[in-house]
C-alpha cells in the first residue's frame, strides 16, 4: 500500500478494502507456504483412505506391576 504511489508494478487504489484484501492475501500466502515448506525441507505426503491399520495388538507385552 505504501510502495503504489512509488512504482507502476503495483497499480490499484488506495482504500481500506484493498488494504484488507491485500493483509488477507498476503496471510493465505504465508501460511501455505509454512505449510509446504518446514524447517527440515519441502514436506511431501501422500495419504490413503486404505492405508491404515485397522487391526491393533492391546494386550501388554511386559507386566509393570506383578503380585
């Protein structure tokens, strides 16, 4: 908004409705690039409707407390 009058990159008029829709923008934008890109690289997964174990094993494998 500061940088329109200063450049012809930018063209739109200044008013609190482009203000908004440009913080709004701006935002969406950062937050999907936090969410493509972490600290530890470019996070790529792929998920399945299948590919979850439905089975589970509940019985204990060690007795914590034995009598």
């Amino acid at each position: 908004m500061i940088l329109n009058p200063y450049t012809e990159l930018f063209t739109f008029t200044v008013s609190w409705v482009n203000a908004l829709l440009l913080g709004s923008l701006s935002s969406a934008t950062s937050y999907a690039l936090c969410m493509v890109i972490s600290d530890g690289g470019i996070q790529l997964e792929h998920r399945t409707k299948g590919s979850l174990d439905a089975k589970v094993d509940v019985t204990p494998r060690n007795k914590l407390l034995s009598w």
